[in-house]
C-alpha cells in the first residue's frame, strides 16, 4: 500500500490573515440570524398556520437586546426569530422600522451571558479603496466572512415611498440573499454600515453591493427605539418628481418647485410662495428650492434626503429663485408623520 505524500510544514500566518482571522472571531458572536414567519389561511378549513417567509442577518446593537436589521427583511412577517452565535435562539419583538431608510429595530430579551454589541464606526470620512468586511448568513449558511474594498461613496437606490436612500457605501465584497442586515465593517472590526442590497440580474453577487453608512443609522436606530418609528422632518410643503421634471423642463429652471404650502406650516411661517394655477389652467411658478443646507437640488428625492440630514426642530438655511430673484430663508423644521 502506497504511503501518504509528507505534509510540507508552513510558517506562522501572516499578519494580514491574523489581523482579518481576529477581526471575524471577535465580531462573529454580535452577528444574528434572522427567520421569519407569516400568517397562511386555508381557504377551505379557514386554519390559519405559521409559515417560514424568509431569512437575513442582524447585529447586536446595545446591552438592552435591540437588534438592527433591514426593514426589507422583516417587512410582513407575522413574527421573527433572532439565533446567536452560540446556538441560542429567541422570538423577537419588533420595536420599529423605517422603510425609507431600509432599517428595522427588533429586540430579544437575553437573561444571561448577553452578546457584546459592535462597536461603532463612522462613515463620512470613509475612502474608496479601503478594506471591508462583510458578515452574515447568506443562503442560511452559518456566519459567512466575505472581504473586499470600498468600491464607491454617495451611490443612491430607490427607497419605499418614493424617496432615495442617498450616500450609501458601494462594496465589492461578496454580498448574497441572507446578507441584508448585516454588519460592514472596517479594518478595525467597527460598524461602518449595513449591508442592504446587490446589483446582479441574477440574484447573486456580481460585485456590486450596497450598505446603510453607518451615520445613518445611528441617527436613525436610536430613534426606532425612543419612538418606534422614523418622524421625518417636514417644510410642509407639496412637491411632486414627475411634475417637478415637467415644470423644469417648461420653465428652464433647475429645483424643486413648490406646488403648495400647507397652512401654518414651517414653510407658511417662513414665507415661502406656492405656484399658481390661472383661470385658463397655465401654471405660473411660484418659488423654486434650489439648496438646502448648502446642498444643491434639481430632483424632489434630494430634497427628502436633504432635509432627512435634520432633526425635528432644527432651524436650516433655505435658497430659492422667486422671480428670478435668488432669496435665502432660514426655516425651522417641522415633524412629520
């Protein structure tokens, strides 16, 4: 019988192999696994029966058992289901989501040896080309790592609702269904954003993927938490994109023009002007947004996503055209529903 080849030994892993090794061993255990299930009536009995729907990832985000997700994943879930690392599974309670935002807050009560939360990161100052980490349980695998860079910054995708979820990060590492929900972190093992979604007309990485930047989810999750749900900050102005574009396209000039202002609001009280619809039908423009905050508009989704930058309150400089006069306003915000 022929003897087995000599194992060639090999020297200690290098540095860089170490450094990602300790990276996913500390970071494993704050990284959950998500099932869903919904509701199934039989149409001829009228049971009704709990049903698998479908899986993501998650992470721990404070010692008080909140989990952050996507809201895609939990959207029309009868209940969910968090596993841990260590095999311990436990039923989940959301606490609230923001669709525009594709984030959701769940909570699961954990009596001892509770998870460690990520430690946070930031996203403004983050650099294409620098490593990250992506974390989760595609396919239902068990906590898969998947490496790769910072391929862009400030990529958009639609949002429900109509908006845009702006400054997303764009990665190529491998991202998959049963990624979303889970954590993107830099080389210091800190959340820098959460992994949402993929560009592939198969449904597979193709390496394009998207995450949450991370500074948008912490001004977003501590809200789900305090109030169970995202209160957007409002002008309490009627705009709308598709007529937006046409108006623009009529009249030459680039913003977001102003359909109505609803009284009493924060734009009412700032004074700002609506268009005028004249007895033949003909629109005569009224005032037209042209930056907020300093950031440029043309499209009403930057507008939302510009004013989302705030908070309920907050006093933020406004320009518009008015007669092809430029006027700057300083308007404070309202909340909206």
């Amino acid at each position: 019988m022929g003897e087995p080849r000599p194992v060639t030994p090999r020297g200690p892993l290098g540095a860089d192999e170490q450094a990602v090794i300790a990276l996913f061993e500390r970071a494993r255990a704050s990284v959950v696994y998500i099932s869903t299930t919904e509701r199934v009536i039989n149409p001829w009995t009228r049971n009704v029966f709990q049903v698998p729907r479908g899986t993501g990832s998650g992470f721990i985000w404070d010692e008080r058992g909140h989990v952050v997700t996507n809201a895609h994943v939990i959207a029309g879930a009868a209940s969910a289901k968090v596993r841990l690392a260590d095999g311990r599974a436990f039923d989940a309670v959301l606490v609230g989501a923001s669709p525009a935002h594709d984030l959701a807050v769940l909570r699961i009560s954990v009596s001892s040896d509770p998870p460690r939360p990520l430690p946070l990161g930031t996203s403004h100052d983050l650099r294409v080309g620098q490593s990250v980490f992506a974390i989760g349980n595609p396919f239902g695998l068990d906590w898969t790592l998947t490496t790769g860079i910072v391929s862009a910054l400030d990529r958009e995708l639609p949002a429900e609702g109509g908006g845009i979820i702006e400054r997303l990060i764009q990665t190529d590492a491998a991202i998959n269904p049963g990624n979303s929900g889970g954590p993107l972190l830099d080389s210091a093992g800190r959340l820098i954003g959460v992994n949402t979604a993929i560009y592939s007309p198969s449904g597979g990485s193709a390496g394009i993927g998207f995450a949450v930047p991370v500074d948008t989810v912490n001004r977003v999750v501590p809200r789900l938490i305090a109030q169970g749900r995202y209160i957007r900050p409002v002008l309490g102005i009627r705009v709308e994109e598709q007529l937006n574009a046409a108006l623009a396209a009529r009249f030459g000039v680039e913003g977001v023009y102003v359909l109505e202002v609803e009284r009493g609001s924060p734009a009412d009280r700032a004074g700002i002007r609506p268009a005028r619809v004249q007895r033949d039908g003909s629109v005569t423009p009224g005032d037209v947004i042209v930056s907020i905050s300093g950031r440029p508009l043309k499209r009403v989704a930057e507008l939302l996503a510009g004013l989302d930058q705030h908070l309920p309150g907050e006093t933020v400089p406004v320009v518009l055209l008015r007669d092809g006069r430029r006027i700057e306003l300083s308007v404070t915000l309202g909340a909206g529903q």
